[in-house]
C-alpha cells in the first residue's frame, strides 16, 4: 500500500514529465525518459557548477585544519535553507491541502499510511533540493584535504542529517503555510511578494558573494571564535562532519528525536489540517450603492481584476515594473558618480547618453507584455465576453489600455530620474520622455497585435498561455530587437547628425508605427478576435 501511494504520490510532483498539459495527453515512455536525462543534466551542471563553484572559492577554509568545521557549517546552513525553501510550499500543498485528501481519506485506508506516504514525498523532495548542495561541496572537500574513511563517514552522515534538519523544517513551515492559507482569500498577492523577496534576496547574496568571502577568508580565525563564542551549536554542526565522536552523535540524535516528535505532532494534526476548508462567512445583504461604469471601465476593470488574481500573470508578464523603479531609485543613488562620467565628454557626446538611455528604459518596458496572452487567456471563456453586447473594440482597447496604464506611472518614475539625475537640456529631455512614453503605446499595441496573431485557447494550464506562447516570445524578443536596434543605429548616424535630430526621427518612426498597429487592431484585429 505504501509503495503504491508512494508511487501516485512522485507521480504528482513530476507529473509535468508524465503528462502534456499542452496537448491534454500522457506523454510517451520515451519523452518522459528524456525529460528525467534533461532534468538530472540540468542539476548536475547548472546546481553543481554554482554551489561546486561556491565551494571551490571557500576550499581555502577546508584547507585549513583548524577551520575546516566552518567550511562543513557553511555548506550545512545552506543545504538546509535550500532544502526548506525548495520543499515547504510541496509540503504545504502536498501533505496538509493536497487535492485527493478527501478522496483518499474516504476509502480504506489507514490515516498513519497516507501520513507517511506524504512525510516520504515531503524526504525525498528535500533530500532532492538539499542535495545540489551539499554534494558539490563535498567533492570539493575530498579534491581539497586528504581522503579518510572517517571523512567519507563523515559525509555520508551529513547528508543523511541534512536531509532530516530539512524535513522536520519543511513540515513545520509548511504546517504554518498551511494554517495562513486556509485563512486566506487572495493568495495571489502573497504569492507575489513572497516571489519577489526571494529574488530580491537571491541578487543581494549573489553580487555580495565576493566580498564575503574575501572578508571570511581574511578574517577567518576572528570569524571562527566569535562562531564558537556566541553561535556554538553552528560549530558542534560543523564538527559533526568531520566526523568527531561526540559532536556527531549530538547532532544525530538531536535529528532523530526533532524527526520523531514532528511525526508525532503530525499524526494528531494531520487529520484536522487535512480536511479544513477555507473559512465562507455568512453572505449578508448589504444595501449600498454602485457606481455606474462605462462599457469601457468595465471591460478594463475585467482585465485588471485578472492580472491581480493571478500570481503567475503577474510575475511573468509584469515584472518589469520592478526593474523600471529600481532603474531610477538606482539613478538616484549613484546619480553623482553617473553624471560626473558624463560630464566628461563634450556636450554633443552627452546628447548620445540620452539616445542610449532611451532605448535602455524601452527595453525594460518590453519585459511587460500583459497584453500579448491576454487573448489566449480568455480561453474556453471566450463566449462570455462575445456574448455580451460590448463592441469587439472596445475589447481590445480594453486589453492595451491596461498595459498602458500598469507601464506609465514606472516609466515616469523611471525618466523623471534619469532627468532630475543627468539634467540635460530640454528639448533632449522633452525628446526623451516623448519617446518612452510612445513606446510604452507601440509595445502595448505590439503586444496585443502578438496575441491576435497567434492565440491558444485550448490550454490546460494557464502557465502555457502566459509563458510558453509564440505571441509571448515575439512580444518580448520583438520589443528587444527595436530597442537594440535604435540604440545600434545611433552608433552609425552619430557622425552625420545630431543626437536631438535622431530622437526626433526615432520618436517619428515610432508614431508611424504605432499608428500602423493601431489601425490594423481596430480593423483586421477585430476580425481576427470575432473569428476565434
């Protein structure tokens, strides 16, 4: 009975190798046997050349004998954090609020059976995350100091303590996340701060890696007792891979006895987690006025109220509007150093700058094509929206006017630093700010023109309509290939012209465009949408 939930339960997890959402039908033997060699590939070289990497700048502190504990600890802390980010949320939706509970739950089957084919699934998926860790740096290690049998024990044991640090973790957070998201109406909000956090952590540790380890390594006997002074479980850890005796006995049975009690606290939770719902208050009527709305507010406000509700919509396709206001906080900040570098050269070479920034600012809006799935998107909906009496139209514009909207204010923020920081003249700050103002239109337009062009209503899965569409990828890569081309072009015509004509021709080019597109989304648009 185990195996056989064991194996539904993997199945679940790697089910995208086993199914094509896309085409709604199991794959092939041979396709999924691919997908797992692809997989494995992409772990081995990607994970294992980053943390091997990683590693390999600390092999210093594994060099040296007294100090090698700090290299063991580091590498523990890491796999653990990886392995408890990687595996909470497959733990909250896989053993407390999966989708079958109810069914299995209903048939004969023990409680303590589905618990513990959960508890294997919650293992092996972080033994899975916390292993592109730990295995890379304890290559390092053996390729670094002398091979010991205690050592390669050593490891071992690790690995195995790791993995059970990890577990009692995941199911811990995973508990909490659970409990929050049964509590809660609108996931997707959190699910896009949470993502954003990450990332935003994940950039401060990657460009501060070096200075980091610069600093440990220099410092690493003043590093190493103040860890052993005021952090002295960090350095038992640490011993523990050594091995030394009393060390790793300490940190394996303090694993084991966390293992049991979580086990313990989850055999008498599981149940009532399991099978709570979603909190429903009582519907009450409430007498109140509504504001009435134009066609248009109404079709846009649509649009809008489907952006907010899916995180993956808006982590994809809105992103760039992060990039745009970080663009000119980061203007802010080292405007002094940026504008003393462009108050270097002549006055005309300066006007270039600004032909450069131009497309620089463009290229980030690019990164915002909410328009371009949103056709796909209706999908098997679309006859809601083509049988009410709104205008096709009206429809459109509602779908690249929001774009507009959700682009202008950032893109505002964005120029209004670059202007504020660099201060150059105004006519080329006038041509600036008339210029990325226009694209975010033509991109808007573009991006709609994309989606009309190449719509797939028959997902199964909204993430393929939202990522993995053509419409998509000519959207985004259509909107790089202008940028960079303006920007190109101006390395050719800045000898025969000035920086302030070439703005104006640009933004001229750019109107025509932008007209062309929005002429053939109100006339063969239209018939396009009418005929899905």
């Amino acid at each position: 009975m185990v195996k056989t939930l064991l194996k539904k339960q993997l199945a679940e997890i790697f089910k995208t190798y086993f199914f094509d959402f896309k085409k709604n039908k199991p794959r092939s033997k041979a396709k999924t046997a691919i997908l797992f060699v692809v997989f494995a590939l992409l772990i081995v070289f990607i994970a294992g050349f980053m943390f091997g990497a990683f590693a390999y700048m600390l092999r210093d502190i594994a060099a040296a004998e007294p100090f090698r504990w700090l290299y063991h600890a580091i590498f523990f802390l890491l796999a653990v954090l990886l392995g408890v980010f990687g595996s909470v949320f497959s733990t909250y939706s896989g053993l407390y609020l999966s989708k079958d509970n109810d069914l299995l739950l209903s048939m004969p089957i023990p409680v303590r059976v589905i618990m513990l084919t959960r508890l294997l699934g919650v293992y092996i998926m972080g033994l899975l995350y916390s292993a592109t860790v730990i295995i890379p740096a304890t290559v390092v290690y053996m390729i670094t100091c002398p091979v010991t049998v205690g050592g390669v024990f050593g490891a071992l044991l690790q690995i195995f303590n790791i993995s059970v640090f990890v577990m009692v973790l995941s199911c811990a957070l995973g508990y909490v996340v659970a409990r929050i998201s049964v509590k809660l109406k609108n996931k997707g909000y959190v699910t896009v701060i949470i993502s954003v956090l990450f990332i935003a952590l994940y950039y401060y540790l990657y460009f501060n890696a070096t200075s980091f380890i610069g600093e440990l390594i220099g410092n690493i006997a003043l590093y190493g007792e103040k860890i052993k002074e005021h952090a002295h479980i960090i350095y038992v850890i640490g011993k523990a891979a050594e091995p030394d005796t009393v060390p790793t006995l300490a940190v394996t049975v303090a694993g084991i006895v966390l293992l049991v009690a979580t086990m313990l606290v989850i055999s008498k939770s599981f149940l009532k987690v399991a099978t709570s719902s979603a909190t429903v208050k009582k519907a009450q009527y409430k007498q109140k006025n509504t504001r009435r709305r134009s066609v248009f507010g109404a079709v846009l406000a649509k649009e809008a109220k489907r952006f907010a509700s899916s995180p993956n919509y808006m982590l994809n396709c809105g992103f760039g509007i992060l990039f745009l206001i970080a663009f000119g906080v980061l203007f802010i900040i080292e405007g002094d150093a940026v504008a003393n570098i462009v108050n270097m050269f002549p006055s005309v070479f300066q006007r270039g700058f600004f032909v450069i920034l131009a497309p620089a600012v463009c290229l980030i809006v690019s990164m915002n094509d909410i328009a371009a799935p949103s056709v796909s998107l209706e999908g098997k909906t679309l006859w809601q929206i083509r049988s009410l009496p709104v205008p096709t139209k009206t429809v459109l514009k509602a779908k690249y006017s929001f774009q507009i909207l959700v682009n202008t204010i950032p893109t505002v923020f964005c120029v209004a630093c670059i202007i504020a920081v660099l201060r150059p003249d105004p006519l080329t700050g006038v041509l600036l700010s008339l210029f990325c103002l226009l694209y975010v239109c033509f991109h808007a337009l573009f991006s709609l023109f994309c989606g009309l062009l190449k719509p797939n209503l028959n997902w199964t899965n909204e993430i393929f309509a939202i990522k993995q569409g053509l419409d998509v990828l000519f959207a985004i890569f259509g909107g790089f290939g202008y940028c960079v081309a303006i920007g190109a072009l101006w390395f050719l015509a800045c000898r025969i012209m000035d920086a302030r004509i070439y703005l104006a021709i640009a933004l001229a080019v750019t109107a025509v465009l932008t007209f062309l597109l929005y002429r053939f989304i109100n006339r063969k648009g239209v018939k396009l949408f009418e005929q899905l």
